[in-house]
C-alpha cells in the first residue's frame, strides 16, 4: 500500500496510485487486493469502461484475495448503463445440485453443519457472470481483461495455484480459435469452462471430494439479469439485487427510517444509534422469515417496501427501550406482528470480514458497478486449480421455509452490494464485506454521506456499529440456530466501535442493549461517489481492513 496519495487532481500521476483513498475525473476502482485495483485501473487506461475494468478486477481478486474470493464462489453485481441509462442487476450466485437424491441428502442430514465440507458448494458462479457482464455491457475480450490475472499467477503474487493460470489459458485459447463475433467468442470460453473438458475436469474432482455437483449442473447454469429492488430515500433512489440475497433489508430499514429527523439527532449519538439498530431489527426479522429465490417462491416485496406495512411496523419502535425479541410482521394481512411472534430471538453468529471482498468501478462515460465477490473456503481442485464455495449452508431444511432447500434453488446469500442514483443518475457504489453485517456497514456508510455530507475517505472510516438480532446466514436452520444460545449473541446484542463515546454507550446500555465493544472494524466497505456537478470521482476503501482505491486523473 502506498504511504501518500496526490490530494488534488492537478498532482495525480497519469498511471493511478494504489492507495486507500483517490479522485479524478477517468474512472475510479475501489477494491480488496492493491494487485486487483492496479487490473481494473489498467483496464480503464485502455479505454476500457465500467464493464470492463469491473470483470479484470474481479478475475484478479481471486489470487490478490484468495481464499475470500475464488472461481468456485459468487457474485452479485449491479451495474448502471450509461447508454441505457438503466440499473440492471445480474445475478452471479451458485445453485444447490440439481439431483433429487442430492437434496435427499440434505434433508437426511440437515444441511452439512460445517462450511468446509464439499457437499456445501454450489455450482461455481464468478466464470458465467463475468462473461455474461463483458457480453452485456464490455467492449473488451476475455483475452483482455484476464491478462493482468496471467500476470500475477505467472509471478507467483500471493496465494495462486500453477493450474489456474492453465484453466483460464484454455479459456483465451477457445476464444481466439473461435471464428465470429466478440460476443461469440465470450461464450465460446465460457462454454468451454461450464460444458467442455474443464467442466469434465471439475465434475472428476466433485466426485473425488464427495460434492454432489455434476455435469447437469454446470451446463444448465446461467447468471440472470434482472432490475433492481429500489426505494426512494429523501431523493435518493438506492438499489439492490432481490431476496436471492439479504439485499432488500436495507431497502426496508430506509423506509423505516425515513420519517425521523436523524441529522437533528447527530451523528453517533445514543438516539442515533439506537433507531438505526431497531429499524434494522425488524427489517431482518422479515428477512429471516420471508426472503428466498423469487423464482421458487412469491416473496411479498411489494407488501413489505409498502407505505402501510412500513408505517405499522414502525410504531414498534421504542425509542426508550431496546427489543428483546424477533419481530416479523404480517405484510399479508397488514399487521405489525406476525402471529405468534414475539418470542425470543433466534441468535446468528458474526462472520470474520475476511470471507468475502469488494469491488467497485466507475468509468469516464458514467457506467458504474457495484459487486460483492465471496466464496473460496475450500483448497482447489488438483487438475483446474479452482477453489469451491460454501453457500449451501445458507439454506435451511424447515418445511415450507422459503430458504430451504430444492433442486436447482439459490440459496439467500449475504452478498449484497448498493448502487445509488439521483434524478436519474448515478452517484453511490458501496461494496461490503461481513456476512450478515454487510447492510449494516452500508446502512452505516450510505446514511453517512446522505445524511451528514461524508465523502468516501471519510464515510467508510468513521466508527461504525452492528447488531446480531437476527438468525445467522451461515446456518440459517431455526432448530440448530438454538445451538448456539450459550455464545455472547443474541436477544438486543449491539457491538459499537471503541472510538464512540462513552456516555452514549452508557446511554444505550441503559435502553436495554446488550453491549459490547470493537477495537478493530465492523465491516469492511469500499465506496465511490461521483459528483455530478464537476464530474469528479471520488473512490475509498477501509484501510485498516486492506482495502485499496484508485483514480485516473483524465478523461
């Protein structure tokens, strides 16, 4: 990481400093690994657009930010069209195996209860939706935007195993034997990833390990381009991708929040602090009781983003007491409580931040990507080089659950990144890594810019703020949930950063929240903001969690 960064646009070099914090008008990345930020920022000076420079920066991510990130995980991306002038939402995640007897399985023994064991991984997901994003909306080749991944596998840079760089060599070969169109020769390498030799190459080894992932699987995967979930917040219309993941929680905090005065109530203060985590509690008790793939089950979006279920389930907020319970509402029948519902919260556990990275772009022309890459928990496969995710733990096996289990479903992942715009145009990306705290920490960051004019440098650093009042992503099953009653989350935990202060901790403490404190970072947030009046683009990530940024200076 470098130790300084040029403070003015007149004093940025041509060729981007990888630093923590940058401006300029060519493009912006904001990212995991300086190694991943330095592709994405070569892509842009080869007139490369958002697209583009966001695919070469997430092909990189998997050596920079392995095991965070790795061909066998996921990625959500959300990406605005500037020709379009459209949010479009392309849907980057692994389904569970397709077999029956697999999912059998699953039920006969309740979902593996350890992310690391193989039977966990969904289909690989980052080779399709990167080609589909350079398909869609890029102009460069696979050959383009994967070379700087060549690049630091052939110099051995951090973590790389000697096949991978072999897997995506094939690839380029099968594009450039290839005769016909760019968009041609995109599927040409892809097929050759999900329905070839390496697909054959993958299946040999899902059988070694004991997953139930075949042939049929990689074949009938596609990444899904889909709008947004949005809502309009004081002007601001904030989008994410739908109950596929926990997106669409923030979506409901905003509206939540959005009849209380919270610059009059100041920054990090007690009743600051204490709204915020109660809007939160409710909105992920809806999560955890509603969301899942929409094309398995009719999730009521539009009741629960509605203007009447926001105003009654709003009138459960006690700004003088903390929740003990788990709250999801009726959107249904319009009733603020769920029949049934009050009883005591089902406790998730905190993720480490490290299990997944970052990655946001900007280009001179005004396109934008937000993505959250994640998954790589398991070592890679000895003839592809790739690693295998663990996302089938996300789903659940209670019956009639809208997570739970089924051939070919998505599990209802925590990946979640937020794309901004105002009067019609783009302005916020923001990518968070965390598990179940990423809306939080995006909550924490967007309300900093909107609310208190924070820029990027300093809306991703100042101190942030969680809760655990929620069943956890990672083993989302009610009954095993139950489990882990004995550890220090559960009913009204909070944990603030050690830097806010004092008397408002107490304050909070005497509310009823279970408080702790955090020394190191909640979350960990990149963010760009583009300001629309000078055409600047100003980029951040959270330095104290290794995440990297850079600008150019010309359009």
């Amino acid at each position: 990481m470098a130790s300084s960064i040029c403070e003015t646009l007149e004093e940025t070099p041509e060729s981007a400093m990888i630093t923590w914090k940058a401006s300029g008008r060519g493009g912006a990345v904001a990212a995991g690994g300086s190694g991943a930020v330095a592709a994405g920022i070569q892509l842009l000076e080869e007139r490369g657009n958002a697209a583009d420079a966001a695919v070469a920066t997430l092909l990189a991510l998997t050596v920079t930010d392995y095991p965070s990130f790795s061909f066998g995980g996921e990625v959500p991306l959300i990406i605005y069209d500037a020709n379009k002038q459209e949010v479009k939402v392309l849907g980057g995640a692994g389904r569970a195996p397709l077999d029956q007897d697999a999912i059998d399985w699953y039920y006969a023994n309740n979902i593996p209860d350890s992310p690391y064991t193989f039977k966990a991984m969904p289909v690989p997901a980052p080779v399709h939706l990167c080609s589909t994003a350079l398909e869609l909306y890029g102009t460069k080749s696979f050959e383009e935007v994967v070379t700087p991944t060549l690049a630091l596998l052939d110099a051995g840079e951090t973590w790389w195993h000697p096949k991978l760089a072999v897997t995506l060599r094939k690839m380029v070969e099968r594009e450039q034997q290839t005769i016909g169109t760019r968009e041609q020769k995109l599927r040409a390498a892809r097929d050759r990833f999900y329905k070839g030799d390496i697909a054959d190459d993958l299946v040999a080894w899902y059988r070694d390990v004991g997953s139930f992932l075949r042939k049929q699987d990689l074949e009938n995967h596609v990444t899904t381009v889909e709008d947004s979930v949005s809502v309009n917040y004081r002007g601001y219309v904030v989008h994410k991708c739908n109950t596929w993941t926990q997106g669409p929680v923030l979506c409901q905090t905003l509206r939540l929040l959005e009849s209380y005065n919270l610059q009059n109530m100041g920054h990090l203060s007690a009743d600051y602090i204490h709204v915020l985590t109660e809007a939160m509690k409710l909105a992920y008790a809806d999560r955890d009781t509603y969301y899942g793939d929409p094309a398995f089950v009719d999730v009521p979006l539009t009741q629960l983003l509605s203007d009447q279920y926001t105003n009654i389930r709003r009138s459960l907020i006690d700004m003088a007491n903390a929740s003990m319970d788990q709250r999801p509402g009726d959107p249904y029948n319009m009733q603020p409580l769920k029949s049934k519902s009050a009883s005591t919260v089902i406790p998730g556990q905190q993720p480490e931040t490290s299990d997944t990275t970052t990655a946001v772009v900007a280009d001179r022309w005004g396109n934008v990507v937000a993505s959250t890459p994640s998954g790589g928990g398991h070592e890679p496969g000895p003839v592809v080089g790739i690693g295998g995710g663990n996302r089938l733990v996300s789903l659940n096996t209670t019956p009639g659950h809208p997570n739970r289990m089924q051939p070919g479903k998505l599990p209802r992942i925590t990946l979640t990144p937020t794309l901004v715009t105002k009067d019609g145009k783009p302005i916020i990306a923001i990518s968070v890594g965390g598990g179940d705290l990423q809306d939080q920490t995006a909550l924490n960051v967007l309300l900093n810019h909107i609310e208190f004019g924070m820029m990027p440098e300093q809306a991703v650093t100042e101190p942030r703020f969680n809760t655990d009042h929620m069943e956890g992503s990672f083993n989302p099953d009610p009954d095993r949930n139950r489990a882990f009653q004995s550890n220090r989350y559960g009913p009204g935990s909070l944990t603030v950063h050690v830097d806010v202060a004092s008397s408002v901790q107490d304050e909070l403490r005497n509310r009823g929240h279970s408080l702790s404190r955090s020394s190191g970072a909640i979350g960990a947030p990149v963010m760009i903001y583009i300001d629309q009046d000078t055409g600047i683009i100003h980029a951040a990530g959270d330095a104290s969690v290794g995440k990297h940024a850079a600008a150019l200076a010309k359009s």
